[in-house]
C-alpha cells in the first residue's frame, strides 16, 4: 500500500480552536457520538453511494501532529500550548462504525459514526467530510452512469478535468460504482485497479499522415490497440485503420459528432471491411443521459470524462458531521440536536437496516435514535465497524476493500426497487423511516 | 516550501503508449508546441480567472520516473522497456510560457504554452490540465464571490465539500480570486495564507447551555473571539453572547434562517446593547447571488464553502491541451490542428496581448496567431515565460507568487469593462480576436 501524507492539517481551524476551548473547560474529555449524514439527496436523485470510507481509514494512520505541522500551529499562534501539547500526543483511540463502501445510501442514513471524547472526534470532522462527500458524489454518478449502460463497460476518463489528487479518488470511487477501469496510472498504482488507454488527436497530428500515426501505433502497441479515427475524416479514419491493422483491430475510438449515428454506419461499415470482432468505443462529452440515449446504438464501451469527476451536476454529496450524543457529568449520554431553522438535525445515536420484502427488494431505510430497530429476519443491518478502540478493523482498507465496494456496491443496487434505474428527477427510490425507544 | 508528493503517475495512460509509439516512429523527438486553452467560458460567464500555474511549477520538479512509478509500469506491462529507459532519464528540459495567475481570461486566451520534443510535452498534458482546471474553475468563482462582496471580506471555508487536497489548492485559489483568508490549515502551512476559524455547533451543544459554551470560549480564546448564536435561539445568543464577552466581542456567526432580516435585528440589538463594535459574520451555502443579495444588509464578512469550492456551478474550468505545431522532418513548424465536428482547434503558436483604450479599458483580447500582435502602445502583453529549458525562472512559485497573483488578479479586473462584475449570464466581457500573418 502507498503511504498517504501526513493528513493532521486537512482540517478547518476551528475545529483546533474548539480543542483549546474545551480543554480549558474541562468538556474535551467528555464521550461523544458524532454522525456523518446527508440531510438530502441531491436534487432529484434516487439514491447516494456511499465512497471514500477505506480511504479515510488509510489516511486516519497518518493523521499525526508531527514536527512540522505543530511548528506551523505554534509559529502562527492558531492554539497555545496545552493544546499542542495534546495534539502532539493525538491518536485516535476512539470506534468507528457505518455503511461499507458501495452501499446505497438515502437521506438521514447514519453512514459514519465516531464514538470517542470530544476533543478526539472534534479534530476529524473535515478529512472525514472532504473524503466522504467527495468519494460519495462521484460514486453515485458513476452508479448512475453504469446504470445507464446496462453491462456495457464504462471507462473512467476525467482526471484532467479534476484536481490531480481527487483524479486518482475518483477513478476509485468510479469502480466502487461498477466502472470497469480508468485512465488514470496512479490509481492503478495505489489501489489496483485496471487502467486503459491508447493515443490522442495529437499522435495523430504529429505524424506528416493519419496512416504513418496508425502503423506507428500499431507497431508499437499491436494490432488490438484502439485507433482514434475521427482526426480529419472518420469513414476514411475507419478505412485506413482497418487496412493498417487488419481483421485483428482491436477498437476505433470515435470522439466527436453525432455519436448514435456514426456509431451505426461505423459499425456497418467495420463489418462490410470484414472487422466484425472490431470494437466501437466512444467517448466525448457522456454522462448518464447522453449513454442512455446511445443504448440502441451498436456501441461496446463508454469512456466517461468530465461529467463522471465532477458528479455530473452533484460535485459534493453535501454530508455533515454533527454532534448527536454526549455524556454530562455524571457520565449519561444526553441526545442533542441544533434547532437553528431550516438545519434541524435529529439527536441520538442511530443504528439503522435496511427493510426488504418477501422477495427481499428494499421497502424502507429504517433508522433508529438511540436503538437498534427491530427486524423481521429478513431486513439487512447497515451499520459495520470499522474501527474498535483506535485500531482499524481488516477488511476495509486497500485495493481489496476497493474490489469487494464494488462488489457490495452491485448487490446493494440491485435489492433497490427497479425505479432506482431511472434517471428522471423524483423522490428517494425507498423512503427514511425513524424508529424510537417507547418512552 | 512543502515538498509535493512524486506527480509522475497524475497521468492518463495514453500518454504514456503514444510515448512508446512515437518513440518507436521516431516522431517523439520532434519539436511540438502544445498549448492549454478553453474554447469556451462556463456558460453565461463573462470572464475566466487562471489560476494553479504556480503548482504546476512547484510539481514539474517532482513528475519524476523513479523506481516505484517505473516498477509499477513494467509489472503491468503499460509500456516497453525502451520507453521505461527513457522515462527513468526524464527531466523536463522543453520552456513553458502563459497567463500568469491571477489574470482574467477568454475563450481561446493561449493560457498555457508548451515548447518541447513531442514526448516531453505529451506526458505532461494530465498534470497540466488537472491543476489548471481546477485552480481556474476556483478562482474563477472566488473571483464573482469578491466582486458580489465589494470590498467586504470573503473566507473560505469550503474545505469539507471537496476532496482532501482539492480543498488546499481550493484555498490557494480562493486567496487569487480575492478571498481575505481560509479555514483550511494545511493552505496556511504550504502558502502562507491567512487562516481563521473559532467554533461550531457541537462545541455549544458539548456544553450543558449556551451560556457555558460561550464562557469557555471567551476564557480559552478571549473576548474578540467570534461567537456562533444560532444553535437555539439566535436573540437570546446574541444577548448571552454580550453578557459572556462584553463590549470587545469581536463577531457574532450567523449560520442560518433569512440573514439580510437577521442581520438587520442582530446589527439594531448588538448596538442597543452597546456592542457596536460587534461585527457580524455571515456564513450558509452562500454563492456570488446570495452575497449579492446581502449587500444592502449590516453584514461584516462572508463565509463561502460548497458554492466557492464546486466552481459555484462550474467545478471545472474545461480546458484542453492540443498539439498546435510540430516540425517536419526539414525541421520546419508546421501548424497543425484537428478537424473533427464541434471540435475543431486553430493550430499555430499563439501570442496573445489585451487590447487597452486610452483610459486603459479593455477592449478586445488580440490572439497572433503564429505572430506577436501588432500593439499601439496602450495594450498589455500577456504572455509571461515560466520556464526556459527545464529551469523554472524565479517569481512564479511559492507563497511569494499567491500574493503577488492576488494583486495582479485585482488589477486585471479593474481593467475589464464595468460589466466585468455583472452576475447575470451574459456574453464573454471582450471578445477574442485573432490575427495571423499576412500570407
């Protein structure tokens, strides 16, 4: 596994500022449940995928306040140095519990809880927020996006349209959402995943011909490369590729234009030249909508760049992180919730499973404060532990964890009702139930 | 300066099997220029802010083939070991010239160059389009946030709605664009920037009232600490808030509910209580229209996060990066472009100059194309050289070069049309005109 950096200073000042105060209050010791949540799906979506948690546990190892990070925090007199002093023996020895990677999440589903004292809980809320919202938006577009694709494989193609860092997050997330591979080497590098890729426009344009740029690429990469054909002129790109390259021709990558139609008379014309087992890869511009209205056209693989990496209109899932439970001083766990208008959230500590049918499809999100709700035997409970006593638990970190996400992540799509294939705006596909302790 | 991670592997794979291809045509070594441009503006924008170039210099030094990267590309067979010998020796040794950050620019501005062998400049392209289109979607953004504020201080505190890293160069970014400061550490740490930050809701809710929240605040980080009011009830904060802190408290938070009418009853209760003194500090999911909406009320700075760090509807800038010249086998340059539907390029080198008025306005952004434009005296080169010959020229790195790009962004923007700070969709503020030599 690669070493993540030094992650201390992914953090919002505050949280800093409220460790100082609290421990001068005495109130940083106290145990707390804190919840990562999404009071709402975005606009018209029908579902969440949860991402970003196994990324969050490798980057909880190298959340330390070493030489140059408390250097930073003194030199600039962001805390004093109590506080320094606490941060400089921090580590997180708290639990943590919540939806794996891959899962299907909804409104006020408790995706991520942290139970530790305050001060400890306090310190993470941003790494937490930034990975989860972040892996979470582009998860659930790629959901989407493969979804729409309906078992043809999708090909994660973003990362220069996106932070160089989130790039190699989001080619793990896309997979996580049953992408098939990605462009990106890093990711491959860090997580395993399958990374593809041929030659752009300008290959082709620093060659004095398309035909001298076909037969270098062919070789040097073989005959079952993919060629670019839509430099100058795609019937004759087409024409020249299979003369290049043969029946054996691996793939035409077609970039531009009305891809539906090209895609036919491309298809009809590879076949009239005798390359039947060529492919048709496109690419340009696809989101979900654009590869659903594709679904008639003879098309054998999506590359999906922009659109994919900035969560196709959702960049961020819009998680928070709230204090929902802490003890008072004679050591009782109290309920608390801000009332502020139009932020309620609800208090207590959730557990939560999902209701399935007869026939084991998803009837309801059911979310219980401060209990764990009742089950039939059919229903499935949501909630894993991660982390136990600051130690995290096997299973959830590194490229495994990604292949088993992806895995969880088809199963979880499909005990959803069928609606949730619809790309159409409209409710949560089930809805969020509460269940409470009688009192 | 903080060491960036090794940036050799932020690469989509492509790159790296035209490198292969062309190393075996031979073709690698000819001489290209590439350049990085947008065809267009985020729709109805008026104006781009470019930003990240000073990144890109940081992390050239680190795009380096060591044994991880090449381990990594030959276990997976990604490319030969012809090509693996060449990018253990790389070091970037072609010249890089371009918009400095924090200027404005438009569709087609030539904000990128790069001037190299074909090979040296192709393994570049993620890395380069990555930062720039990220940083220039943020500042872009930042920019609109700072006009709508006019003046008023804006912070950045969107750290948690992006991915981990995103939300450092986010801040970096936001700094350009004319953000005040940012809540994010590690921005502070690697850039200098100013950060702030004081409390949340949980701090208050971890203490058994208000009241005592409030105290231990005051007493932890005294009495010009700003205090957050709307947990419960924002009157009774407010007036708490007064009683704890006293005629120094230095900031009320408004965090919710309609703040143009808040603001106007907290600023009346503050002064009535003698506090008018007290600033107010606004912050929920604000954009540039809400900002804007808020300039009539009694509001002292703005807190921006989801909205400035997702580009405020724009999360990337959309440029690319073609191959517009090559030499010829003759060693000639030879303007090269291609010709695809609704994607077509304008090949040649471009030089780029912002036509001024007497008055020193705006008028026109004037592309030589293959040329240096013709200048009257008035108009601005744009063009700066970063890098010559693999050396990266002094200025343009570092803290030094966040504020210096900050300033220059302030000076590009009063230089634009007045309808520079229109928020309402509109057409790009000057137009882009080309010119070439006469043939």
């Amino acid at each position: 596994m690669v070493t993540p950096p030094n992650s201390a200073l992914f953090t919002d000042q505050y949280e800093l500022t409220m460790l100082q105060a609290s421990l001068h209050s005495g109130a940083a010791h106290r145990r707390c449940v804190f919840e990562a949540f999404a009071r709402r799906l975005p606009a018209g979506r029908r579902y969440g995928v949860v991402a970003g948690t196994g990324r969050l546990l490798e980057e909880l190892a190298g959340f330390r306040f070493d030489d140059a990070q408390l250097a930073f925090l003194g030199d600039h007199r962001i805390v004093d140095d109590t506080t320094l002093a606490w941060l400089a023996g921090f580590r997180f020895s708290g639990s943590i519990s919540g939806y794996a990677e891959g899962e299907a999440y909804f409104p006020n589903s408790p995706i991520l809880t942290v139970e530790s004292t305050f001060a400890e809980a306090c310190i993470l809320e941003t790494l937490i927020l930034s990975i989860l919202n972040h892996d979470s938006a582009i998860a659930s577009a790629a959901s989407r996006m493969t979804g729409a694709a309906a078992g043809r494989p999708c090909i994660e193609m973003g990362s220069r349209r996106t932070h160089e860092e989130s790039a190699v997050a989001a080619a793990r997330a896309a997979i996580i959402g049953g992408f098939a591979s990605t462009s990106n080497l890093e990711a491959g590098r860090r997580y395993g995943v399958p990374t593809v890729g041929t030659a752009a426009h300008s290959f082709t344009l620093l060659h004095d011909s398309e035909r001298e740029a076909f037969e270098a690429q062919v070789a040097a990469l073989g005959r079952s490369t993919s060629l670019l054909v839509d430099t100058y002129d795609v019937e004759q790109g087409v024409r020249t590729a299979v003369e290049v390259a043969g029946p054996e021709l691996g793939a035409v990558r077609l970039d531009s234009g009305d891809l539906v139609a090209q895609a036919r008379w491309v298809r009809e014309l590879l076949d009239d030249l005798g390359n039947d087992t060529t492919k048709i890869v496109v690419t340009s511009d696809l989101d979900e909508f654009a590869i659903g209205l594709l679904a008639s056209a003879p098309v054998d693989s999506y590359g999906v760049g922009t659109s994919l990496v900035t969560g196709s209109g959702a960049p961020t899932a819009g998680m928070v992180y709230k204090l929902v439970s802490r003890q008072d001083d004679g050591g009782t766990f109290v309920a608390v919730a801000k009332a502020a208008k139009n932020k309620a959230s609800v208090g207590g500590h959730k557990h939560a499973l999902r209701r399935l049918d007869e026939h084991g499809t998803a009837q309801a999100e059911i979310v219980g404060i401060g209990i764990t709700p009742a089950s039939d035997g059919n229903d499935r409970p949501l909630v894993q532990q991660f982390v136990k006593d600051g130690v995290v638990l096997p299973g959830w970190t590194g490229p495994e964890a990604v292949a088993r996400a992806a895995e969880r992540h088809a199963q979880s799509i499909a005990e959803l009702p069928g609606a949730v294939r619809r790309l159409q705006r409209g409710e949560p596909v089930i809805p969020t139930e509460y269940e409470e302790a009688a009192s």
